[in-house]
C-alpha cells in the first residue's frame, strides 16, 4: 500500500505523456485531479488501520544496492503519517486550483505528479540514501516548475533555489556517509543506525557528523542565515508552486531533525541543543521583522515561514536540553514541532494560493496598489482574513494548539529564549493586521485604473475548493486536535527516549 501511494503519481504523470497530442486540457486536468483525490483516499484509508502505539507500520523492504549497505525500506510512525496526509492534500488543493490553468498542461501536471511521488517518498523513507533521493529529486521537480511557470525573473530565483539546496544536499550527503562509515556493519537502513548509536562517544567525529546533517537540513528547512533562497523562489513560483514550496518542501529540513539528527545523533544533539535555540529564535524574530518590512503580499508571506520554522528549530532543540524536567514538557516541545508542520503547511499553503488569486485579479503582489478590496470580494477578503488570524496563532486555529506546545514545553529549560520567541507572535499579529488593512479596508482602488474601479471578481469555485478545506481543516485541528496528537505523541516519545541515551 505504501509503495502505492509512494510511485502511483509518477505513474500518472507517465500515463500523462502517453496520451496523444491533440487530448484537450480538460482531459489531464481531469486526471490530475483524479490522481490527487485517490491518494488523498489512501492516505486516509492507511491512517484509519493506523494503530497509534504501534511503532513502525505499513513497512516494506526490498534489495537494492546490497554491496553499499543500501535497501528499499519504506514505513510509517507518527512523524510521517501527518506529513504524508499533509502532502496529498496539498497535492489535491493545487490540483483543484489549476484548473484554469492553460500554459503547457500536460508537462504542469506531470511535474506536480512527479514533485507529489518525491515528497510522498522522502517521508516514507527508511533508508538515509532513499531519503536523498528523494531530497534532491523534489529539488529538480521544483526548480522547473519555478523556471517553467513563474514570474518575470523566475529564471534567476529558480536557479538560486536551485544551487543553495543542492549545496545543501551535498552537505547532507557527506553527513550520511559519516554515519554509514561509523557504523558496524556499515548500512544506510536509519531503523538500524537509530538502534545502533554509532557515534556514541566520539565527539570531534560526531560533531562533524551533525555539522553536515544539520547544515543541509537548515538550507532546506531554512533557517537564518540560509534562509535567502526563499523570497525570491516563492515570489517568482506560480501559486500553486508556492504553496507546495512552504507546505510541504520546507518540512524536509525540519521532519530530518526529528527523524535523522535527534535519534541518531542523541549525544553530540544533546551537547549542542543551545546553538539550535539560538538558531530557532534568531528564524523566529528576522524572519518577523523583515516580514514586517515587506510591501510585496507574497514576499511578506514567505517571510513568515522563515518564522514559523523558527518555532520548529526551537522546540526540538529545547527537547534536547531539558534532561532534566519533566517528560511531558519534553514531548510537549517534539509533539508541538510536528504539529506546527502541519499547521504551517495547511495556512501558509491556503495563503499563498489565496496570494495567487489576489495576483490574477490585479496582476501585482504590491499592497498598496490595492484598496477596499473587500467591498467587491467579500469571501476573498474573509478567507484571507481567517487564513491571517490563524496564522497568528489566534486560539481556534491549529496554529494556536501548536504554539502553546511548543512555548509550554520550551519555557522551562530555556526561559529567555522562548520569551523572545513569544515576541514574534505579536510581530506577525502587527504584520498580518496591516496587511489586511491596506488590501481590503477604505475606498476601493485597484492596480491600473487610477480612480475607476474595474472588475475584481470574488472567489471562484475551482479556488474555494481548493483553499476551503485547508482552512476548515485548520479549524478543526484548533478546536479538535486529538486525533492528530494521538498519533503525534507516542512518536515523540519514542524519539526523546532515543535522546536519552
């Protein structure tokens, strides 16, 4: 099944190219949307026989690369099973929203079913080479896609994207290897080198280890200062790309924490926690400000998830340096980092698609070209209202849940840190709250007609099934989030049982 769900895409997306020339684009978006929608329906069906204390499930191996220590192993816990539900639904969201979309159809389909098989991949992945794999194959899908349908300078942001994660991965790459060679025997399978602990003891060694491991997964994540890629990829990206890009592609960096750096790196993690707070908190408040600073709705917005990946980094290192409280405030910290991934992804996907849609309307991202837009697009302006108000953290919304555990579990082993932290909050509220105000409050003006109003049209249905859901299930996760933690917390207490040792 899980295999399935992993590679049924890139089927799809081959099926896509073997249909004949003169197939209308209503036919591949059709099937797009099919494809998106039936893993959407597996995901759920493997979270329904999911048992939540059951470790380790839907797992499958098979040979590969023997001689290199090298196999297919794929499987599930409950770090990966929210990512992967994330992912196809996010999938299925960009689907629904490119159904007016008319450039190259056929090769924007088969792109995003493609990018869907490399994010579904990597967090299935149970093996440190399947994982770069993919990595570096989710770097190639997004790179044309920026290139191929972005903006003006699309070219030279989708380079640049390109070029800081690559370098990212080949420093991850070389972090994989120092684990491999510290090994015995030597294998890349991360179930064994997790049991295993092979660099317990050696500190030089192990602090160059997670040097390179925590570098590559920084770029991608990104964290300050590797964040620089990010501005110009989301701004140039077309929308659906964007969303994809915050969603689920910047969750690599932060899901490789929990699942490769914590657990098999426990020691030489533990002795450095306090640079990955430090790290965390200066993400959570540059982030915030330049955010702040932007007059650009899209860049603002990218900007905020140089923020909220702040609060991940945060958490995990305060996980690491509170040895001595209680473990329910340490799962608080690693249960509140994988929540915020979900969260994240769910708001900052529902705003960058409702960025493309204020894009299509005026043909600009500058706010200040728009005025009382609200009086002409009422559900526009209250979707991006609730999508902002939760992205705050307002009680309600899932990003509140998220915060408080993250804040609560982080608060006692690192006072100051968390309390600078909380600051950023109040800075993204400020933010948010402008935004809005300028876009859709006073008299209405719109780009290119200075003083004649011209047509804004409200959401559309192909956009409000795409953007609805994320933001009715944001709600959800606010006010209901048990069925999500149930999964979430024995997970993180595997891993920080792992951090003990």
């Amino acid at each position: 099944m899980l295999t399935a769900l992993v590679f049924a895409p890139t089927a799809v997306a081959l099926l896509l190219f073997a249909l004949p020339r003169r197939t209308t684009p209503t036919v591949f978006r059709t099937v797009w949307v099919a494809a998106s929608a039936a893993e959407l329906a597996l995901v759920i069906a493997m979270w329904i026989g999911y048992e939540a204390d059951g470790g380790m499930q839907y797992e499958e191996r098979a040979r590969w690369i023997p001689s290199a220590g090298v196999g297919y192993h794929v499987g599930v816990d409950g770090l990966s099973l929210p990512l992967l539900a994330l992912t196809c639904l996010l999938f299925l969201a960009c689907a629904l929203y490119s159904l007016r979309e008319n450039r190259r159809i056929r090769e924007f389909a088969a792109l995003f079913l493609f990018l869907e098989t490399t994010c579904l991949g990597l967090f299935a992945a149970l093996d440190l080479i399947l994982f770069f794999v993919f990595f570096d194959l989710s770097i190639v899908a997004m790179y044309f896609v920026i290139a191929g349908w972005g903006h003006r300078q699309a070219a030279r942001a989708a380079l640049k994207f390109f070029l800081y994660t690559f370098i990212g991965s080949l420093a991850l790459l070389l972090g994989f290897i120092g684990l491999y060679l510290a090994a015995s025997p030597h294998t890349f399978d991360m179930v064994e080198l997790t049991e295993q602990n092979p660099l317990a003891g050696r500190s030089v060694y192990g602090a160059l280890v997670l040097l390179a491991v925590v570098v590559g997964l920084a770029v991608k994540t990104p964290t300050v200062p590797f964040h620089t890629w990010l501005p110009p990829a989301h701004v140039e990206a077309p929308a659906a790309g964007s969303a994809i890009l915050a969603g689920v592609l910047l969750k690599m960096g932060t899901y490789g924490f929990v699942r490769i750096a914590m657990p098999m790196l426990p020691e030489v993690w533990r002795r450095y926690a306090l640079v990955l707070v430090v790290i965390g908190v200066l993400s959570v408040l540059h982030g915030a400000l330049v955010a702040l600073a932007q007059t650009d709705f899209k860049r603002m917005v990218a900007y905020t998830s140089v923020n909220h990946m702040g609060y991940i980094v945060l958490a995990v290192g305060a996980a690491a340096a509170t040895a001595d409280s209680s473990e329910q405030a340490r799962s608080l910290a690693v249960t509140g980092a994988v929540t915020q991934m979900v969260s994240h992804g769910l708001l900052t996907g529902a705003l960058f698609l409702l960025a493309g849609v204020l894009y299509e309307r005026g043909r600009t991202y500058d706010m200040a070209a728009y005025s009382g837009v609200a009086a002409v697009a009422p559900l526009f302006a209250a979707m991006t209202g609730i999508a902002a108000f939760a992205s705050l953290g307002l009680p309600g919304f899932s990003g509140f849940i998220a915060e408080f555990q993250i804040f609560t579990g982080s608060l006692g082993p690192r006072p100051l840190a968390t309390a600078l932290s909380v600051l950023g909050i109040l800075l993204t509220a400020g933010l948010f709250l402008r935004a809005l105000r300028q876009v859709f409050t006073g008299p209405l003006r719109l780009p290119d007609t200075p003083g004649t109003p011209r047509a804004f049209p409200d959401i559309r249905a192909h956009e409000s099934l795409a953007i609805v859901p994320l933001l009715a299930l944001a709600v959800v996760l606010g006010v209901a989030p048990r069925f999500l933690l149930d999964v979430i917390e024995p997970a993180s207490r595997s891993v920080l049982e792992l951090l003990a040792r």
